[in-house]
C-alpha cells in the first residue's frame, strides 16, 4: 500500500509533483472513472469528467489539509464535478436533471463501452427515478462497496443518514424492477 503521507509531501512539492501526480492517476483513475460512470452513464462524459477532476485535484492539492483521507477528498471532487455536469447539461439543454439523466440511460444500449444486458439499463432506470443523494449513496454502495464511514468523509453525511438512503434507495429499486 502506498504511504499517503510521502504521496502528499511529493505533491505539493515543485520537484516531485509531477511524478507524484502520475502515480496518484496511475492509483485512482480507474476508481474515480466507475465512480463518475455510475453518475454521469457515458462513456465519453466520464472521460471529461474524469479529465476535469484530476484537473481540479492537481491545482487545489496544496489546499487539501488532511482533514480526510485523499480518497475521500478526490471522491468529493469528483462527485462534485459529476454533479455539475449533469447541471450544466440540464441547463444547456434547458430541461432538469432527470431528463439528462433518462436521455444518458436511453443512450446506454448503443454506448460501445457498455456491456450490460436489458436488467443492467433496467437498474440504471430504477437508480435514475432516485433523488440525487439517494442516488450517490446507492452508486458508491452497490457499484464500488464503500464502507459508510468511507461515504460519510466524501459525502460529509452521517452514516446514519447514509445506510437510511441505502435503505430506502434500496426498496425504491426493488419496487421499480418489480413493477412489470
């Protein structure tokens, strides 16, 4: 495992930085992409996102004070710029972000990096028809297996208001799919 601490000096120091920051991709890219994905649903769109994230990271990491673990501060990061993403495609498109989002879902079948079968865009359906938070909760639950004190420091949520939005996010999916 990879000392966080000598990461983090290697960061926010001008001669290491840029390596540091090579390996920090090299670590979470791969976490930070399914986490974006499970949001956001294209492919391309996670890209960008992805590509902002690690952008805002690189420029804000001598502002990170610690009070997290890393993970927990990029996660944020990267929920947040998700988040905006969506509403700024709502707002370009004039239209909400649940429309964004049904219209991401619909794309799903044809989107060349999906390789999910109908029960997949199904469920992706269902997690749609969730408030956004509800939503956050079940995607980092379901898709990435955050523990709750993990999604309490990304989300600066108690975890008890956490495992009731998976609770309830939960039975809200459970009906949704087995509405038919």
């Amino acid at each position: 495992m990879i000392d966080e601490v000598q990461l983090l000096e290697e960061l926010k120091s001008e001669f290491h930085k840029e390596r540091a920051f090579r390996e920090l991709i090299t670590l979470y890219k791969e976490r930070l992409y399914w986490h974006i994905r499970n949001i956001v649903k294209s492919h391309d769109d996670t890209d960008d996102v992805l590509q902002n994230t690690f952008i805002k990271i690189y420029k804000n990491i001598h502002n990170f004070k610690g009070d997290s673990k890393l993970f927990s501060w990029m996660y944020r990061i990267a929920t947040n710029e998700a988040i905006t993403f969506i509403n700024q495609n709502a707002k370009r498109l004039q239209t909400t972000n649940e429309e964004v989002q049904s219209i991401a879902i619909s794309k799903l079948s044809s989107d060349v990096y999906f390789e999910g079968e109908i029960i997949q865009i199904k469920l992706q359906k269902a997690i749609a028809t969730l408030p956004e938070k509800q939503q956050l909760v079940f995607n980092m639950k379901y898709f990435q297996d955050l523990k709750y004190s993990e999604m309490s420091d990304i989300l600066e949520t108690s975890e008890g208001a956490l495992k009731a939005s998976y609770h309830i996010a939960v039975k809200k999916i459970e009906s949704y799919l087995t509405e038919d």
